[in-house]
C-alpha cells in the first residue's frame, strides 16, 4: 500500500511539474507576446518556445500610434491613433478580434501590416493573411478612429485668418489602413489587384452573361423562325388539301328577289344579317377531293383544278369529316343567307356575282363548251371569291322550303329545321343565265348527285 502511495504522489508532482513547464512556454508574433499564447500558437501553427528565450517586447506606448490611410478612391491621410470608438469584433480600442474554428484572439492594433475594410482582408506581421467578416466596414458601420491628438486640418476662415479643425475618420469611408507607410502601399497594391481581379472577373461574368443572351436570343430567333415555318407549311397543307379562303365581313342586306325577275320561292325581299365568316375562295376541287378521300368521283375526270361534281349532300359531310382530322380545323357548308351574301359581294344588289356580265363571271350553258372548266379562271367578285355563278352548283347547309323567306329570323337564318331536299345555288356549266343569278334557289334530295353538284366549304375555325 504504501508503494502505491509514494508512486501517486510522483505521478502528481510530475503532472505539476509539466503544466508549470508548457504554461512557461510562449511564442513571439512581430515581437509581440499574446497572453492566451498558447491557444493563438496552437491554432497558428507556431512554434512555442520557452518564456526566458522569447524576445523583449517593444517599448512603444500601447495607446497611441500614427496610422496612414487611403480612402475615398485615393486620397491619403495619417492620424495619431488609439483604436476605434466602437465595439465591434472586427473594429475594437486595442485590435481586432478574430475567431477561426472555434477558437479566438484579439490581434492588437500593432501587429497588422495593413487591413483592406472594404473586402474584410487583412495581413500581419507574422505572414499570416486573414479574412473575417468581422473586418468589412459594412459589419461595423458606425466605427470611426478615435484617439489623443488627432491630426489638426489647417484651414482658410474667414477675412483670411487660418483656423484649425479637429478631424475624425469614418471606417465607411476607408479604403486601405496601416501603421507605416510601407505596409500603407502595400495594402494599396493588394486592393487595386483586387480590384482589377474583379474587374476581370466582371468582364467574364458579362461576357458570359452576354453570351448566354445571345445564344438565349438565337435559340428564341430559330424556334420562332421553326414555329413560322411550321404555320406557313400547315397554312399551305391547308391550301392544298382545303383551299384558299376569303374573310367575309359580316352585314345586313336585303335577301331575295331583289330586281323583281325571280321565282316565287326568292320572294319576299326581306332583310338578313349575318357574321363574319370565312368562305372558300374557290369551289373545292378533284384534287382536293382526291387527297382527302382517296377517290375522285366526278364525271370529268379533267384535272386536279376541276371543281368536283358527281357528289351528294351526303358526301360532303363525309368529306368534311375528314379534312377536319387531316388539318385539324373544323369547316362546313354556308347557309343559304351567307352564299347569297357572299355571292352578292357583300350584299349588294348585284344580278349575278360580280355583276351583270354573266359571260366575264360565269361558265354556264352558251359558253362552256359542255364540261365544268378550271375553278377561277372566269372573274372574281367584290370579295375575290371566285365561280359562286356557273361551273358547278353547290350544296348550301339548308333544308330547302319554299315558303321559307315569309318567316325567316332576321338574323342568321339557318332555314327550316326540317324537309325532304337540300338547297343548292348558283348555277353550273350546263344552266341557263338566268339560274345562274345570285338569288335563284334550286334543291335536290341529300343522297342526290349527278355530274353539275359541287360545293364550297365556311372554315369555322
């Protein structure tokens, strides 16, 4: 037992020993001893050395030393100086607090060569760089230098007499600070290569940035120009399977009789109004008929251009069907009320449409040689569209009545709601001008067709 004794108490004086050894031991940083050393050179990386070796400390007074200044873009100043009126980590009385991985010190005033407030950078005199949020000015904005004799500004007063002013320094207005004028200039150096970096970086950064709005630019320019090309190649599928239309302003006109030559079923003259719509501009054609339906049903079997003829009311909306799934677009047949105002372009009291020149509008009985002829190749109406007298006749949406006009709505009459025929217009190859007048009303059972019925189609949508 008492062996055990005696080793504790050597192990204890041992211990003792030891801790009064390494608590001896300091490390120097610019001449300077720190009084938490240990913790400052531990976490630094110097290396201690015992206190009897360490270098005597300067006897420069603590409270007072000549600080030089850049600030406000390159002006230069100096000022006696004995720390900053403010509190903060960053900006103290004696130094700069500063703390890295949990561990801190306070690094006096003396022992920076130079610190850079606007970027939080700093370095010492030991070689150490730093870089602290604690050191931009922005987190200690009310700092300014403080201290005894400040520096006496001579200025010019009044009457010319000279007066001295007491000047102080806000951080927020310093550039580069330090207590020589050497570390001074070197501090300035650093900023403007800070500067310049950035500047670089900035320029990078913007030509990038301009790049990528070029690039996000052409991208834009080339979808959009996809997108065009896209419209313009279905706006031509729609040509070529569905035919050119015409917009035709809606309006109100008297429909009927309207020279007083008609048959019973074109009177009374009593008055419209219709939509806008979108017509045909020509009667659709063998080949339009061929691309959608995949047969060609007419008689004359001359070419594409041809109006299609040999097809029945019901046909049509077969046809109709499918050109909806092929582009997409819904379309129909015109009511009697649009054909006729269309045909009248736009509702004007004209015998046939265009005019009263059967002969420069139409392809009928004394001139077309007995056949339907290429859709467009006689003259257009006021509204552009083509044929709505002669080549073929067409199918309008109506039930044929032939009372109908003594009740018709005054505004988009649909005709009867029922009936046994359907009404066709115009007149084709093989009437008589008379029926080839933009009032006259003929009509034929739905599943009718024979080698004169063609018909024009309303785009919808």
């Amino acid at each position: 037992m008492r062996i055990f004794q005696q080793f504790a108490v050597v192990s204890l004086i041992s211990l003792w020993l030891a801790s009064v050894a390494y608590a001896d031991k300091i490390c120097p940083v610019g001449s300077e001893i720190y009084p938490d050393s240990v913790q400052y050179c531990t976490q630094h990386g110097n290396k201690l050395i015992p206190k009897k070796n360490a270098p005597t400390p300067q006897e420069t007074s603590p409270s007072v030393a000549r600080i030089h200044l850049h600030y406000e873009g390159g002006q230069k100043d100096a000022f006696d100086f004995s720390g900053f009126n403010a509190d903060c980590d960053g900006y103290g009385k004696e130094g700069s607090r500063y703390t890295e991985n949990g561990a801190s010190v306070t690094i006096p005033w003396r022992d920076f060569i130079y610190i850079l407030p606007e970027y939080g950078r700093a370095k010492l005199k030991n070689g150490y760089d730093v870089e602290s949020e604690s050191l931009k000015r922005g987190n200690c904005s009310a700092a300014q230098i403080r201290g005894k004799g400040k520096r006496k500004a001579t200025v010019v007063g009044d009457g010319g007499e000279k007066a001295e002013e007491a000047v102080e320094m806000a951080l927020s207005r310093i550039d580069v600070l330090s207590f020589d004028e050497k570390g001074l200039e070197e501090g300035r150096a650093v900023r403007e290569a800070i500067i310049q970096k950035r500047e670089e970086t900035n320029k990078i950064a913007e030509a990038g940035k301009r790049q990528a709005t070029e690039e996000a630019e052409r991208r834009a320019e080339a979808e959009k120009r996809r997108r065009e090309a896209d419209a313009e190649a279905a706006r031509r599928m729609d040509e070529k399977v569905a035919g050119e239309f015409v917009f035709v302003k809606g309006g109100c006109y008297q429909m009927g009789d309207t020279f007083g030559k008609g048959r019973p079923d074109e009177r009374p003259l009593h008055e419209v109004c219709v939509d806008d719509f979108h017509l045909g501009k020509y009667e659709v054609t063998q080949g339009q008929w061929q691309g959608v339906m995949g047969r060609n049903p007419a008689y004359h079997k001359n070419g594409d251009d041809y109006p299609v003829e040999q097809v029945s009311w019901n046909d049509v909306q077969g046809f109709i069907l499918n050109l909806g799934e092929k582009t997409g677009h819904s379309y129909r047949l015109p009511t009697e009320a649009e054909w006729e105002y269309a045909a009248r372009s736009g509702g004007k009291p004209e015998k046939h449409s265009g005019g009263a020149d059967v002969d420069a509008m139409a392809w009928y009985q004394s001139n077309s040689g007995g056949k339907a002829h290429n859709v467009g190749t006689k003259a257009p109406n006021g509204l552009g569209i083509h044929d709505m007298s002669g080549n073929v006749w067409e199918w309008v949406q109506d039930w044929y009545g032939s009372g109908y006009y003594s009740g018709s709505p005054r505004n988009n009459p649909k005709g009867p709601s029922s009936g046994t025929h359907r009404v066709a217009r115009g007149g084709g190859w093989s009437a008589e001008a008379e029926s080839c007048s933009s009032t006259d009303r003929e009509y034929l059972i739905p599943a009718g067709g024979n080698n004169f019925m063609g018909f024009r189609l309303v785009k919808v949508r």
